[in-house]
C-alpha cells in the first residue's frame, strides 16, 4: 500500500516538473483600490465581527453535539474523523477560524471600480456582458506585454494617445502577437496608483487626463486576428491605467473599436512591471454578475518557473489545515458522549 502511494506520487511529480511562478495583476479591493473618481468606489459595511466570545463557543458546542449524534447513529457509535470534519467545516464556512472569532460584511461598487473587466457590452450592444464571455478566453491565456511607457514619458502630454507604430516596432521586436491573445498595454501609470489625484490626472473640470490607445490602436488590435488569418485573434486588452482610452476622452473610440468586436477590457491592471514580454499564461475571473457591463475581477499570470518541490508544499498546506481540526476532533470526542450521556 506505501509503496503505490510512494509510485502514485513520483508519477504525479514526473507528470508536473514545471511549477509556474504566479503574478497578481489585481489591487485589493477596497476603498483604497485605483478607481475613476467619477464613479462609484468601493465600499464595505461591517454587519458582524465577534471574537471568542461565549455565543460562539456555544454555537460550536451544539455543533459538535450534532455532529456526533448524527455520526454516532450511522456508524454504530464509532468514531468517523472524516465526517466530523465535514459536518464542523460546513457551518464554519465564512467565519474568520471557530475560536478566534467570525466577521461579514456587506459591500457596494460600480462594476467599473478597481480592477475590473470590461464586458464588451459596457460599448457595445449585442456583444457579450460579463457572464457571457467563453471561459476558454478567460483561462490560461497567453499573454504579452507592450510596454510604451518609454514612448510617453518622451511625448510629455498625460492625454498621450498611443499610436499604432508603438504596436507595430513591438512585432518587429518579438514576433507577431500569437492568436488569442491577451495584450497587455504598460503606460507605467501603475506607479502612480496610491496617489488617485495623481493617478487619475482628474483636473478642476472634472475631467481625467491620462494616457491610452488612440483609436487607430485599438482598431489595429480588434482587427489583428482577420489581419494574419487567425481564428480567434486578440480576445482581450489590459491597461494599467482607469480606462483603455485616454484619460480626457468624450466619446470612448478605443472602448468601441475593441468592445464592438468582443475583445473584451482590462483596466486598473497591478503589477505589469513584473510580466516578462511573452511567455506566459494569464486567468481572468470576473465576478459573473448576470447582464453586468463589467466587474471587479481577480487576475493571476503564471509564469514557467523549473521548480523541485512542489510535492513538499502541497504536503505542508494540508498538514497545517488537519491540525487546526484536530482540537474540534479532541473536543467532539470528549464533549459528545458527555452530552449523550447528559441527555440519557
Ligand atoms: C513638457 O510640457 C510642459 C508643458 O506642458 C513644458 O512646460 C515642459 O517644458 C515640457 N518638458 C519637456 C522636457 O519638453
Ligand atoms: C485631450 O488631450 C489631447 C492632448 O492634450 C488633446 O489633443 C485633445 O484635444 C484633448 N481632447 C479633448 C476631448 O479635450
């Protein structure tokens, strides 16, 4: 029996060799999370945080109490760990740990709040909203980054609009952009995320100045697929600025020229300094709001990175979580008999 368990693990180590370095593209989502000031932010109510006190213990005793009568009817009165840990973890879902303490909270936002996806549907109508976009162009995406903040910062005009010779010196450079693709625009506007003022260049108009694609860019990206006979084509941009046009646009032409033709956008976008220029994987997962223009979205790119001890982490996660159980396996088997006892 140990020596197949020992033959099933080599041969899941032998099956995965490469273990990728993961890359959080999203900001935490809180009040704080880069934002348009023009519109709804991020808010939380607190509608629960207890610690420790004697409701919760007795919430869990009572617990415990039904998990061993019911455990104890079905199985002759022996002692099934496995399913006590079912039962304890099922109502525990959503507090913070049993004994320490438990907290919920409510929360508000605009879809277009922090990072986000933009639904082609948010521009564009009969075009797909965010619980229609395939999963296929939302997991395990190639990726590549176009990094113009050179070309910005030269041009010193915050309403820079990125033209399309950026996109073609890139594919001069690396290669043409492989078929269904997510592009990744750098501005190096991410720098400036702490500062909102700052960030969002937003002036005594109330007007946003910040950089973007010009629409010729966005046309150049929406049509590159038709372009080089691919199937699929680019199936989605990121920035990492408020919006995937400039900052002081009226009539949002980048938004159009790509939603229209279901590429779908990323904005608000962490971390493009630490992507490499091609060569990895990208995940997108939208909260799937029914109809929603967008959404506030996790965002992870795996990079490949040769790595030995995969096996020995996943090992040392579970460990941990079956010992946080053991005190509620110790206590179910003391305190319900007890109970049992009590009740008889
Ligand atoms: C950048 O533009 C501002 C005006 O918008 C000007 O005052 C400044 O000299 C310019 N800097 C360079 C390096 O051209
Ligand atoms: C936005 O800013 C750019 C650069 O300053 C300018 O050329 C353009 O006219 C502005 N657009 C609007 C709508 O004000």
């Amino acid at each position: 029996m140990m020596a197949l368990h020992v033959l099933a693990l080599l041969v899941v180590m032998a099956a995965s060799p490469v273990v990728p370095r993961l890359v959080e593209l999203s900001y935490t989502y809180n009040v704080d999370a880069p934002t348009s000031p023009k519109l709804r932010p991020f808010s939380m109510t607190v509608l629960k945080k207890g610690t420790n006190d004697l409701g919760i213990w007795l919430v869990h005793l009572l617990l415990l109490y039904d998990a061993y009568t019911y455990v104890s009817s079905e199985h002759l009165y022996t002692f099934t760990p496995t399913h006590h840990v079912t039962l304890l973890s099922l109502p525990c879902r959503g507090c913070r740990g049993a004994v320490t303490g438990w907290s919920s909270t409510s929360f508000c936002t605009s879809e277009h709040s922090g990072t986000h996806v933009d639904a082609p549907v948010h521009f564009a109508r009969d075009t797909w909203p965010i619980n229609e976009i395939p999963l296929e162009r939302l997991w395990r995406v190639p990726g590549v980054v176009i990094d113009v903040s050179q070309a910005i910062s030269e041009a010193n005009e915050t309403n820079f609009a990125i033209p399309v010779s950026e996109l073609e010196a890139w594919e001069s450079r690396h290669g043409v952009i492989p078929d269904g693709a997510l592009v990744f625009i750098r501005t190096g506007w991410g720098a400036k995320s702490h500062d909102l003022a700052e960030y969002s260049g937003i002036d005594n108009q109330r007007r946003n100045n910040f950089p973007g694609l010009s629409k010729e860019a966005a046309t150049w990206l929406a049509t590159h697929g038709a372009r080089h006979g691919h199937p699929t084509g680019v199936v989605g941009v990121g920035v990492d600025t408020i919006s995937v046009d400039v900052g002081n646009s009226t009539h949002y032409e980048a938004h159009q020229a790509m939603y229209s033709r279901n590429v779908y956008g990323m904005e608000n976008l962490a971390n493009l300094d630490q992507l490499p220029t091609t060569n990895f994987l990208v995940t997108v997962m939208p909260m799937r709001i029914g109809g929603g223009s967008g959404a506030p979205a996790r965002i992870i790119a795996e990079l490949p990175e040769k790595h030995t001890g995969a096996s020995h982490l996943i090992q040392a996660s579970e460990g941990t979580r079956m010992n946080a159980e053991l005190p509620f396996l110790l206590m179910a088997a003391v305190v319900g008999p007890l109970l049992r006892h009590l009740r008889d």
